[in-house]
C-alpha cells in the first residue's frame, strides 16, 4: 500500500466509518501542514501499522520535509519510554515514586528538528493513544503556551484517534 486512499480502501465493511475519518481529518484542520503530517506520523509509528506509516509517510512527503519526518521518529520513540514511566508513576499513587528523579534522557525534546510547539503536540497526540494522563496534561499545556489553541488540539487528537482505529481496523 502506498496511500492513504488504498489503506482507506483496504479497511473492512466494519470500519466504513473509519475509512471516511480518515479521509477527513486529515483534509480538514486547523492545523498546518507541519502539524498535521507531524502528528499523523508520529501517531502512524507509534500505533505499529507497516501499512498506515508507509501511507503517511508517501503522502507526507510531497508536503513536508526531513524535519518533521525525523521530529514524528523521535517523538514516538520518546513517548513510548515517558507514556510507560509517567503513567507507572500517576496510576501507582505514591508519593514516593513522584519524589524520585526520572533519569531518563530526553534532551530531544528541548531541541527538536522543527519547532518546539510541533514537536509537543506530536507528543501530545502520542500520549493520547498510550492513555498518559500525566504526560497529556504537559504537552497540552506547552502547546497552549505556545500560542495554539485548544482547536488545534482537538484537531491533533482527532488524527490520533482515527490512525489508532484504522491500526486496529487493518488486523480485522
């Protein structure tokens, strides 16, 4: 498969309605080009699907560079270390867990490729699929202070719900 219309295509009866978000929400958006493909990628790599990331990344291509295609890598990778830590942290409820230092490196996320209010809300979309409350809040609050609003948001989570649903519908 090497777009999203085929990826669209090859979704079961069963997930007619997933095959229609998927085309919307990734046509209409309050986010930029950047956001959009950034988010739909890092969401893609983080759902594992061969078939969903090879179709984002070909239609990602034409309209985004490296940058964002390296910053999606990094933020599904990152997010895939914090959601388990952070989330271990917020639903294990003691203090004691809270007070100890992470130790973990992720200076990636001071210094991505592309801009920090992207880079954030790709790994706030990511943290909306693994279900990291802790790390929601973070990223959502960053990207709100970055000066996107909460349309953007709603529009980024929008793309990760829709590629973790055709994630499931393409093993149906």
């Amino acid at each position: 498969m090497e777009s999203i219309e085929r990826v669209r295509e090859a979704l079961p009866p069963a997930a007619k309605d997933i095959a229609l978000n998927l085309g919307s929400v990734l046509s209409t958006s309050a986010l930029d080009d950047k956001q959009k493909w950034g988010v739909a990628l890092a969401c893609a790599f983080t759902v594992d699907s061969p078939a969903l990331s090879q179709a984002i990344r070909h239609e990602a291509a034409s309209k985004v560079g490296d940058d964002v295609l390296d910053d999606a890598r990094a933020a599904a990778a990152l997010m895939a270390m914090n959601n388990v830590y952070y989330r271990f942290r917020h639903l294990v409820g003691k203090e004691s867990y809270a007070t100890k230092p992470a130790r973990l490196r992720m200076s990636r996320i001071a210094q991505p490729k592309t801009d920090k209010t992207t880079f954030e809300l790709m790994c706030l979309a990511v943290s909306a699929i693994n279900a990291c409350e802790v790390c929601i809040r973070s990223h959502e609050d960053v990207v709100i202070k970055g000066g996107l609003t909460e349309e953007h948001v709603h529009d980024a989570v929008r793309i990760a719900a829709t590629i973790a649903a055709a994630a499931v519908a393409l093993k149906l």
